[in-house]
C-alpha cells in the first residue's frame, strides 16, 4: 500500500471523517496516524476510530519525526498542500524519498459514492430553497438597494441565520458587474429591469452545492425557472444563447466522452451566436467536499468522463461595460446520461 | 536595493496600494512590476502609478520567465509564501538564486507609519461601535438563543448589513465553550447568567482590529465597561485576575523592553493567582493589514519593542469543562508607554 502525508483538511476529512484546523494524516502501509495540537486531541480520539492520535505543538516537526522513526523509505505529497517553509521541515527525515503526488486526494474523490451522492443532493436541495427564500427578499425589499447590501442579504438568507455554512462567499452582480466573472461589490443600486446573477451555493455535511442564475429585477423575480424574460431583445439573445449551450453540454456529458467535448458542446452554442470570445472561462468543474474539485470541464481537459462524477455545467457570456449572463447547474453521470441534480 | 518577489494580497497592498486575488509582485532594483491576469488588468493599471501592470493566465511561470529575462542574479523570497509547487514552477529561471527570507513582508511591516495608525484607530472605533451593537441585540433578543444563532448575528451585525469587512469569524462562546480557545458553536442557549465570551473585530480600508470581551447575560448586559460583575465568586475572582493581568501587561509595554517582558507581566498576575497553567496562549500579536503580524508577545519573544508597533494584549484563563475568560485590547507604542487604542 502507498504511503501518504495529507495536510488539507478536506483530504484529511476524506480519509477518516475527521477534521480540525491543525492537523497532519499518515498512512504508512495499513498504519494510519492523525496528528494534532492539545486543543483538539480529545475530540480526536472520541471521532476516530482505527488510527492512532498523536498530540504535538508543531505537526509537521512531528510528523518528520515520525518518518524517521518508521524509517518509512518513500512517502507521497501533494505539492500544491505544502509551503517551502513546510516542506524543508518534513525533509528533516533524512529516510525518506518524497514523491510528488500532484492532486493526490483529489483524484481519490473525483468518481463520488453513494453517500456522498446523497449528501451532495441534500446541499443542492438546500442550496435551491435558500435562492427561492432569497427571490422573496429581493421582491420586497431590493428596490433602491445596493450591491452591497444584496451580497450581504444572500449570504444571511444562504445561511439561514447560521444554520448552513456557505460553499463559498456568494457572488451577486448588477447590470454591468454581471460581466466580470470576479466582481466586486459595488454602491450600483437596483431598479426595475436591473440585470441580477446569483452565484452561491450551501454546505450540508461539508459538501458543497453551486449554482449561478440571472433575471431581471422586477416585483416578481424568482430563479426557479430556467426561462427567463428580458425587456432589451439583445438580453434576451444572451441569455437564451446561454441556456441552449448549457442545455447542449448536459446532453454532451456521458461515461466515455471526453471533458473537452462538454466544454466544445457549450462554445459551440455560444461561437455560433456570435459571442465566441466573450466567453472567458471554462465550462465547468468537479464538486465535493471542495468547490473546485475534479474533473475540470475545459476546451484542454482530456479526462475521461465515469459514471457518477458531479461537476457544474456552467457556459457564460460576458459583454464588458455592458452585462453578462452565466447558468449553471449540478450534474451527476449516470450510466448512459447526466441527470442534474 | 533587495530584489524580491511577494505572492501573498496584503504584502503586495503594502507595497502598491492595490491587490486583487491572483497576482505577483516583483522589485529589481528600483523597478517595480505587478503580474496579474485578463480579468484585473484593467483596474490594476488604473490604480498603479510608477510600476509596469503586466498580463499573464499563470502568474508565476510570467515571473519565472522575467526572472531570466532580467537576468536576476539573487532573489529573496518568502518560504511561506509559496507550495512546493508554486516554488518549482519559479525555479525555472535557472539564472537567480532564490534567498529564503520568512517573514519579509511582515518584518518590513512590523512599525507602523502615521497613516496606518490612522487607519486602525478607526478600524478599532467602528469595532468598538460594533461591540455596543451586538450588546443591544443580546439584550433584546438573546434569551434562548443558541450559540450558532449568536455568532451568525454578532458576524451580521460587525457588519453592518454589508459596510464593513470581518476581520475574522467572530467567537462567541457560551460558559464552558469560552473554556476552548478556539471553540466551534454548538446549540447550547444562552439564559439568565449564562457567561458569554465575544471576540470579533472589523477592517476599515483593510486593516483590522481585534478585541474580546466577557460578561454574563442579562438584561443589562454591555461591553463599553471593563469592569464586570458575576454572581459566582469564582468567575469574579478570575475576571479580576485576567484584567489585573492585563494591565499589568499594557504597563509593561514601552520601547526598549522585550516582548517576553510584557508576556511574563501578565503571566505573572496569573501565576499568583493561581490559574498559570490555565493561560495556555501567548499574550498577544501584531495587527495591521493581515490579523496576525508581528510582534509575537510570546514567553519565548526576544523582539525589542519599538515606538508605532501596534499589538494586542489578551492574558486569558481557561478552566476545562467550567468557562474561560479572555479580556483583549489593541496598543499603540507611544514614546513611554502603550496607549490603547
């Protein structure tokens, strides 16, 4: 069996279920070790069943340490979880050949259980009411309102007042803001016809949901269908443009094709509508534990597509200085198609 | 002039006065270049005066390649700033000698000049101010309610719906959660004498402030005064011995003393009281830009403390299973003494 090092603590949580914020996981052949400071050892040893806890102020030092004293020969890292600093105290272990694992847990998570399939619908299912809940706070009250404030209010109602986590810190755009893919939020205040996108998603159990949708401000706004109405005919074409290539890319995404063809399925839309090159991003990626796991849905990615993967499939179009729309849904491989969540 | 290379969004600010969330900063000499990527470009050039904004989709492999164009012979980095994979990735300028140099951004940063105090004073007063806000809402609404419900809304209310950043995930922590120093929220609900540990802060213009405070729940309850009053003896004895110690502290804080100095201050009061081995932190930490800098007000800090260095002071005690107390304050060096801001 590999022998691994994890310092991530979603990878670590991945392995054994449990997690802090200072932590290290060895597993050295069937050995398995988790290593922590004193603010978290009782818990520890109260979750984990099946693998030693090891108590330490510094845990890499002591994970050096404990190379050694396994005399373990060969060790696999991610190379993206270490920082120089770290990584020359690990190599204090004079035994021990560091193999580079680029992704290492990541690639372990990319094809998802059933567990995690069920727990990933739970956070989309909530992550679904939290936007309707937040439709009903623009419709009364985001008239006249900011960007700011609207950010804000989507992440209160996202959380429930702090019954969920949140994915990530939710993205919500006005007008012209919709076409940068990272805005930041402004004084722009809201009107009747203002162009909103929403980009949130939820946390259940530690997995993530994620979904984007865009409407127009008026007293009766909702994200629960897809079909949007705009006033201008130009927002219109986007926005229907934009669903098509989704709708395109889902039907696209099956066990055998190729990630690159899912991303060609969605340009291609979006390249034939004339707006080929305001389409800067890629299509989509893995969800999980992560918001940005595997597979990535790009025009370069050449992985192979499995049955019960779950990536977002969301295509964009972004017109500078102007607006922009960006759908995106959930998906997961079934075994001839992908069903969204 | 030093040549160096920064990665991380605060040290680049205190160099530029601009950052986004993927960039480089470079200085050869005395020029000056901020690598980033399409979607910043534009505001970056905007922002920056005296230094070249330059493009790139990965940022550091365009540094790499500046690297060996300038033919840079030496170049100090920080090895907590880079992965082992971002630091490979670098190496490919075979020409530079890469000088690890830990904490180069923060020991440069570690006085502060005139307008950061200004900055951080008003940091702490809008902190403050928030302080007084969340007291009046546990006066009115938190009776039975629970602790994730009490850190939801002390984090809402820091931020004033939206106006103001976090400086951290506020703590709030009911009787024996106030016993962990870094404590998760639970259900427990807060009733008449429940004590209630707060620690929270909020950036203005991107600098932080940093407070805690404790009181015991009723209809009264406030953090504007120091002094407190708790129906247990006990828990008045160690309020008492906490905010002796911490005055002790703030006394032992001027230029020339070291930072060890002003831990064993504190240490000691607690020590005399008989609670040493409950203070199981150090006394405190530098804030600016980032909410940890230097200097460290550690047993084991040998840093010479200087005038404008600005840092908390925080003794705390903790009593497993029962409740904690930790009272905190931001300082200013002034010429002869800490001035709290």
């Amino acid at each position: 069996m590999t022998n691994f090092i994890l310092k991530n603590e979603n990878a670590v949580y991945y392995e054994c279920g449990f997690s802090c914020d200072n932590e290290i996981f060895l597993q050295f052949g069937s050995d398995r070790f988790f290593i922590t400071d004193g603010r978290y050892t009782v818990e520890a040893k109260e979750k984990l069943r099946g693998l030693k806890v090891v108590e330490a102020r510094d845990v890499i030092a002591k994970a050096a340490e404990m190379l050694a004293e396994h005399k373990i020969k060969k060790l696999h890292y991610d190379p993206n979880d270490f920082t120089v600093a770290e990584f020359e105290k690990l190599k204090a272990s004079k035994y021990t050949y560091f193999e580079p694992a680029p992704d290492f847990s990541k690639k372990k998570r990319i094809i998802k259980s059933n567990k995690e399939i069920k727990l990933i619908r739970e956070a989309v299912r909530r992550g679904e009411a939290a936007f309707d809940r937040f439709a009903l706070w623009l419709r009364r009250n985001a008239l006249n309102k900011n960007e700011k404030r609207l950010q804000f209010e989507c992440a209160a109602i996202m959380q429930n007042y702090g019954e969920l986590d949140l994915s990530f810190d939710p993205i919500v755009a006005v007008n012209e803001n919709a076409a940068k893919p990272h805005a930041f939020p402004t004084d722009r205040e809201v009107k009747i016809g203002s162009l909103i996108l929403v980009d949130a998603g939820v946390k259940y159990e530690r997995y993530c949901s994620d979904r984007t949708r865009v409407a127009e401000y008026n007293s009766e706004i909702g994200f629960d269908k897809k079909a949007q109405s705009f006033l201008s005919s130009k927002r219109q074409k986007v926005y229907d443009t934009v669903l098509k290539a989704q709708e395109k890319a889902i039907r696209a995404a099956k066990p055998g094709v190729k990630a690159c063809d899912i991303d060609k399925a969605a340009r291609e839309v979006i390249e034939k509508a004339g707006f080929g090159k305001y389409f800067v991003h890629s299509t989509g990626h893995g969800v999980g534990l992560d918001i940005h796991e595997l597979p990535v849905i790009s025009a370069k990615s050449e992985t192979i597509i499995e049955e019960n993967m779950i990536f977002t499939i969301e295509p964009g179009i972004y017109l500078p200085g102007e607006f922009g729309v960006r759908i995106e849904d959930m998906v997961r491989i079934a075994p001839t198609r992908a069903v969204v969540l």
